[in-house]
C-alpha cells in the first residue's frame, strides 16, 4: 500500500462525496500553468498545491501510475521507450513497435498482454468490489478525443447515473502541441488559455450535481533543451545498440560486455556536467522508479532500463538522442522542477 495525499484524504472525510472525478490534462505540468497564466486565472486560483509526478515524468509511466496507484517499478512501464528483456527489444510500448520501425513488433504482441496490461486499474479494483460505480472515460491509448468540449460532455453524462461513482477522465493536450512547438509558442499559450476557460465553465456544470469534487491533475511538464546527437558520439563505440532509450532526458543505455569502464570515462567527460550517470545497482538502491510492495515488483523491472541511465541534473539543460530520435521543440522525462512539478486542482461543492 502506497501513501495517499493527506489533503484529498481529509477532504473526503469532511465532503462525503457522491461523485468523484479525476481529469488528467497531458503535458500540463504547475510551471507551465504559472509560466502562461495570469495569477487571477481559474486554475492558479483552484491550485491547492504542487505534487511530484511519477518518475520519469511522461505519459507511459505516470498515466499508469495514476490508473493503478502502482509505482513503475511495480507496473513496468519505465519510459515511452523501454527495453523488453523477454524479447530482447527495445519498444515503444504504447506503439507496440520496436524503437525505429513503423510496424507493431509481433514477438511484443505476443507478450504484451502477460507483462504490460496485467495490472488491474483503480477503476477494475472499484468495480469488482460492487459497492460503488467506476468509469474510465477517453482514456489513451484507446479512444482518444482531442476535443475537449467531448471530453467534459461524457464527465457530464456519465454523471447523471444514479450511485456513487468514480470517474477518471483523460485530455491529451497541450502535450502534442508542447512538443511540436513549445509553451512560448503563440499556438500553445492559446490552447492552455482555452483549457483554463474550458475547466471554469464546465466545472459549474459538473458541480450542479450535489456532493461532487473535481480533480484536476497532470501527468508531466516540459522543458525546452538544447538535443545533443550521440551517434557519432565516441560512447557510442560503447554501446551494443545506438537506440537510447527511456526518455531523452533519462537516457538508458546498453553497453557492450567489457566496455562498461570506458563508455562511464567517455561519458563523463563530455557530459557529466549535465548528467549523473548511474549503473543499474544505483538505481535500484536509489529506489528511482519508486519503491515496490512485497510480492508486486514487476517481473521484468530489473532488466529493462539497461546497463547505466544517465539523469539530467537541475541545472541541465540537454537532452541525449541516439538512433531514430528525432529532435522536438520540447521534451519532458527528466528531473528538472518544470519537468516533475504537477498541478493539484480540486473543485467541490
């Protein structure tokens, strides 16, 4: 059992609520909202409090640490990229394709189902309990609308069911749009101005129905860096496979047996400055994907973030592209407070 936030706890013992609601908004981390947003908006003012996202902030492992309430070390999904060791691939997992093709890999097809969606979700654990109603709503990857009037028009239907109920809601914007063009973008300040006009008016409507409280929380931020090819690099003579993976900003590595000292010294002299490269023992000594409870570590965890990850410091302002990576106007995935700082907006009646 993880811990819970005491602030939404001690909500729920004073509201009793009916309905409860969890809206996750891709990409809209506290600084952006901070960064964009006057101090009078609607989300700053209903802004409780900053959190952590999960580690590393990006929509594969935190959205699946909010559906599962399972730390990644527990659920497996340790980036947008991860290392399968059953197949010996490193795959997009929500693309189910090996990291450079187009076509879903079929020895991960095969597998996927035992490994990467054998966790039951929060809204499975409510339902098979009986006592109340649980609904996932638009929820990536399947069935996704990036319209976000249609997003909170079924929060709005599905709240008219009679009984207590939990619904968790996902909109995948800004996050496309941060990446292709940056929060200083005109395009991406117009589309996070909308999101707060949308949240303040279909908030009132949501909360029409008694007893209700709204959430509204990110998965992840993002950071605009200045992308160093590594390639041609001298450490990729090191590597057994030039495909980073992980995140750009939490790159893993493989590293060819025997050459484990050379790729750390080649490392980091041109980019310890910027990166704390850790080996596979240090990251699990340093608990990075989250503590595990007894009995539920994933059964691959141990073996899918290669042989060294290397961990953007603060003051860094570099992400690491290997094979097939392709750059973008801003990323997500390492430690820096624009990237793990999330928003806790909560609504209630």
């Amino acid at each position: 059992m993880h811990k819970t936030l005491p602030y939404i706890d001690n909500l729920f013992l004073e509201k009793k609520p009916e309905n409860v609601i969890l809206l996750l908004i891709d990409g809209l981390g506290s600084k952006i909202i901070e960064k964009i947003l006057d101090k009078n908006s609607f989300l700053l003012k209903n802004m409780k409090k900053e959190i952590y996202s999960a580690y590393p902030p990006t929509t594969a492992t935190c959205l699946n640490s909010i559906k599962t309430g399972l730390n990644p070390s527990e659920h497996g999904w340790l980036g947008w990229s991860t290392y399968v060791p059953a197949i010996n691939k490193i795959i997009n997992l929500y693309n189910n394709n090996e990291k450079g093709k187009r076509e879903k890999d079929k020895d991960f097809m095969e597998i996927k189902d035992k490994y990467y969606y054998n966790k039951k979700t929060i809204t499975e654990l409510i339902k098979e309990k009986k006592e109340y109603l649980a609904f996932e709503l638009n929820c990536y990857p399947h069935n996704v609308d990036r319209n976000i009037d249609t997003v909170f028009q079924r929060i709005l239907e599905t709240l008219k069911i009679k009984g207590k109920k939990y619904i968790f809601s996902y909109y995948p914007e800004p996050d496309d749009i941060l990446h292709a063009k940056s929060y200083k973008s005109q395009y991406a300040i117009d589309e996070i101005k909308k999101i707060n006009a949308k949240v303040e008016e279909y908030s009132k409507l949501i909360l029409e129905h008694e007893n209700t409280i709204l959430i509204i929380t990110a998965d992840h931020g993002h950071f605009i860096p200045n992308k160093k090819k590594i390639t041609n690099h001298k450490i990729s003579h090191f590597l057994r496979d030039k495909r980073v993976f992980i995140e750009n900003r939490s790159p893993a590595f493989l590293v060819k047996p025997g050459y484990e000292k050379n790729f750390v010294e080649e490392f980091n002299k041109d980019f310890g400055n910027d990166f704390y490269l850790l080996s596979k023992k240090e990251i699990l000594d340093y608990k990075l994907f989250g503590e595990y409870s007894e009995g539920n570590k994933h059964e691959l965890f141990e073996n899918s973030f290669g042989d060294f990850m290397a961990i953007a410091k603060d003051s860094s302002n570099k992400a690491l592209l290997g094979e097939y990576d392709h750059g973008v106007a801003s990323y997500h995935g390492g430690y820096s407070d624009d990237e793990i700082y999330i928003p806790l907006i909560v609504l209630s009646n």
